[in-house]
C-alpha cells in the first residue's frame, strides 16, 4: 500500500509551528542584530585599534568561534557552563547567548572589512570640523561603515538565523523542535518536513526581502 499524503495533523498543531518560527526570528534578531552587532563593532575597532594587546584578543576571539561548531558552543553553553559556575541556565538564554558570540566573530569580520575600505580622509575630516575622536566615530564612521557592510550584514543575517534550529537539539521550542515533536505524534513524515521546509523558506524570503529594501533604502548615493 502506498503512502498517503495527509496534512490534517500538520494543520492541527500548526499554531505550534507558528510559535516556534517567531521564536526562532526573535531570537535571531536579539542575538545578531542587537547584541551580536554590538560584539561585532566592538571587535572590529579593537582587530584595527593601534593596540596591539587589543588587536591580538580580539584575533583570538575571531578565530577560536569561527572555527567551533556553534552546536559544539551550544552544548558548552547549556551543559558546560552551568556545572562549572553552579547557576542553572535558560535554555533560550543559553542558546541566545551562544547564538550572539557566535554571530559576533562573523559580523566582526564583515565591520572589519567595511571599516578598512572607507576613505582614509573620513576620521581627518570629523576632526576638523570639531569632534572628538569617539564622536566622530559614533557620528561618521559607524553609519557609513554600516551602510557598506548592508549587503553582507544580511547574508549573515540569513544564515544566522537558519542556525537557530540547532536549538531544537537543548529543547528550545523553536520551529525544528515543534517539527520534530509532531512528527514523532503523527508519523507523518513527508508532510510535517514538507510544511517546516516551506515555513523556512518564506520566512528567509520575507527578511531578505526587507533587508534589501533596506539597503536601497540607506545605499549611498553616487
């Protein structure tokens, strides 16, 4: 006998796929956008800073996280950590945290490579017209540094995000988790997998969508 396609279970407990898709965009939007971002500008300054402690902590930093499977750095987060420091860990905070280190040594390199490409006259004319050397960083070298990294902030945006499925593996109910969970009620395999595939692809559909609009919206003029 064939198998039969039935997406009634699916449909049933697809409030619980929804809940875990908004899960998995919020937590990539703490994690990369906000904190990630923040470790990411941070790191960048300090691999081009004339401090030579600075640059070295902030190399191995880049290089120990790009080069650990971020599921590796999940279970140290969510096992590991909470034995050795004896507090118990959210495992949404546990994956969100892991998930904004992890982000930050990326985003690090995509800020390091915007700020070395600006005009080297950028700094010296914030100077001139009066400002500090931080305000002149905050005022003028983010924003345009910023504007320039749009196009690859939002590939890694993508592919950040997709990344939050590996917490299904510590039980945070995200969509792969839900997904799972489901399958494992209904043994409806093909649909189950079908739907959460779909569900994925939209949603990486609707944010790049809106992360290109806004880098129209913030290009540069020529």
């Amino acid at each position: 006998m064939g198998y039969q396609l039935n997406f009634a279970p699916v449909w049933r407990d697809f409030d619980l796929l929804l809940s875990g898709l908004a899960l998995g965009i919020g937590m990539a939007l703490v994690s990369v956008l906000l904190v990630g971002n923040l470790i990411g500008l941070v790191a960048a300054f300090a691999m081009t800073s004339r401090n030579t402690a600075l640059r070295r902590i902030a190399a191995v930093y880049v290089t120990t996280i790009r080069n650990l499977p971020i599921y590796f750095l999940m279970l140290v987060a969510f096992f590991v950590l909470p034995q050795q420091l004896g507090v118990r860990i959210d495992k949404v905070y546990a994956f969100a945290g892991t998930l904004s280190i992890y982000a930050g040594a990326y985003l690090t390199e995509v800020y390091r490579g915007a700020l070395l490409a600006l005009p080297k006259g950028l700094r010296e004319a914030g100077l001139a017209i009066g400002l500090t050397e931080s305000r002149t960083r905050i005022w003028i070298i983010i924003p345009v540094m910023v504007r320039n990294a749009l196009p690859a902030l939002s590939n890694n945006f993508i592919s950040l995000f997709k990344d939050t499925s590996v917490a299904a593996a510590i039980a945070v109910p995200e969509l792969t988790f839900y997904a799972r969970q489901i399958n494992n009620n209904t043994f409806r395999v093909i649909e189950v997998w079908s739907v959460c595939s779909l569900m994925y692809v939209a949603a990486c559909y609707l944010i790049a969508a809106g992360l290109r609009y806004a880098e129209r919206r913030l290009a540069i003029p020529h």
